[in-house]
C-alpha cells in the first residue's frame, strides 16, 4: 500500500470514527456546553459597542457596507469563481474553489457546534438589504463568515500572485498586504455596523480565518497535485463528501448553514470529478 492510498484509507477512517465518537459521546453537546456561555457572554457585552458604531448610520453607509458584503459573500464566489476557470486561470480557479469549500464547511461547523446567537435586534438595528443576507441572519453568529472568507481568500490571492510574479519586490509585497489587511477591516467593521455580528464573531472569524489560511498554505500544492494526477480521486472525494454530510453537527436549533454547506461541497465535488475526466480523456 503506497503513502497516498494510506491517506486516503485514513482521512476517510478518521472521518468514521468522529461520527461514531460524536455520537456515542454527544461530543457536539459537550463542546457547546463549554463554548456557548462565554461566547453569549461576550455577544451581549458587545452590544454597547455595535449600539455606539450604529449611532453613525446613515445611507451612504447603509449602501456601502451592504454592497461591500455581498461582495464577498458565497452567491459572489459562486459567480466569480467561474470566471477564473473560463479566463484559463485553472489552477487559482481549483484552489480558491477547494479553500472556498473548506472555510465554508469549518465556518459553519463551528457555528452550529457553539450555536451562539447574533447580537439582539432590537436595540441592534439589522440591516439585510438582499435576500442572502436575510438567510445569513438566520444562522448563528461566531465565527464570522464574511470575515472569516475575506481572511483566506484575499490571503491566498494575494500569496498566490507574489509566488508567481517574477517581477515583483517588496514594495508590492507591503501594497497587497496593506489592501488585504484594509478589505478584511472594511468587512469586519461593515459587519458589525449592520447588526450582522459582535466584536467576539468577528475576532473569531480574523483567528479561525488565520489558522485555516495558514494550513492551506502548507498543504495546498500537495491538495491541487493529487486532484491533478492522484489514485482513485474521483472515488476518494465522493466517499469523502457523503461522509462529510454526516459528519457535520446539529444545531441547538435548525439553520440554513447545513443547505450552504450541501451546495458548495457539491461544486467542489463536480470540479474534482470534471477535472478527473478531463485527465482520464486526455
């Protein structure tokens, strides 16, 4: 049994024994027990700072920061990130799609496991100018997802063209650092001004977003050559998205996380499998 074909067997066994364990354990319930008091704790000491951030309303901003967040939401990605593979950037295009899936499945895992609810409206004026954002208010609230996306994927761009840009120096190094680091705070203070999150969701999402941007950076190269030219990838990553359905925790409460989660692994599953076909037809 070669090195690859072990990881596999053990990625896929790893999988099994958390949702034998899970279950047997109620190890969701437990790790909720023990996160949601001090995170509810923490939204409801938030409230005084969105209340004071909120007194600077107005339309202008209303527009901007709604604008901005659609931005960078999941319906975005969905459109954008076709256009990368039609644009012959194949290789971004399978990375970003693959990270895409990743923070979108872990952000919402951690939200249903902690099942800590957004800050109150009313005294919190929500704002939720488009229909994805009335489905994002009705998920829970740390870690943030908009912040926590912007993190790993204007992070991963931003990698991604200073490794391939022959040219470039230090002074672009600090420009596209400094651009990445002004978009993830735009995003961080536009969700807290609309009422979307707390000061505690979005540091969630800056510090889970950081971590999972950190291992995709070490793992990313060896992820896009085994869906390139791996064994049994096809067959790996359908047992691997059915038992990431079961895998996945229940809320306190039912959310739409779970259907966003369902959607966007069935978009990474169909890029895997057409990339498999297209090797196996060359």
């Amino acid at each position: 049994m070669d090195s690859l074909t072990f990881w596999q067997g053990a990625t896929l066994s790893g999988i099994l024994l958390w949702i034998f364990l899970s279950s047997r354990l109620n190890l969701t319930q437990k790790i909720r027990s023990l996160t949601q008091p001090f995170v509810v704790q923490h939204v409801i000491a938030g409230t005084p700072l969105i209340l004071r951030i909120q007194k600077y309303h107005n339309r202008f901003l209303d527009a901007f920061f709604s604008g901005l967040s659609c931005g960078v939401s999941v319906p975005f990605y969905t459109a954008f990130l076709p256009l990368l593979f039609w644009s012959g950037h194949g290789k971004l295009a399978r990375q970003m799609t693959m990270l895409m899936a990743f923070c979108d499945y872990t952000g919402n895992c951690i939200k249903d496991v902690v099942s800590a609810p957004r800050p109150s409206s009313p005294p919190v004026r929500r704002i939720t100018a488009t229909k994805d954002e009335e489905d994002n208010a009705m998920e829970y609230g740390l870690p943030s997802s908009h912040t926590l996306n912007t993190v790993c994927l204007s992070g991963y761009l931003l990698h991604y063209v200073l490794a391939y840009n022959e040219h470039g120096g230090t002074l672009q190094e600090i420009a596209g650092l400094a651009i990445v680091c002004l978009l993830v705070g735009l995003i961080a203070i536009g969700r807290v001004y609309l009422g979307m999150h707390s000061p505690v969701d979005i540091v969630g999402g800056l510090v889970f977003g950081l971590i999972i941007l950190a291992f995709w950076l070490r793992v990313h190269i060896q992820v896009d050559e085994f869906i390139i030219g791996g064994k049994n990838v096809t067959y790996f990553w359908v047992a691997f998205s059915f038992l990431l359905l079961f895998a996945y925790p229940t809320p306190e409460s039912p959310t739409p996380s779970f259907e966003f989660h369902t959607a966007f692994n069935g978009v990474a599953l169909g890029i895997v499998r057409n990339i498999s076909d297209l090797i196996c037809a060359v």
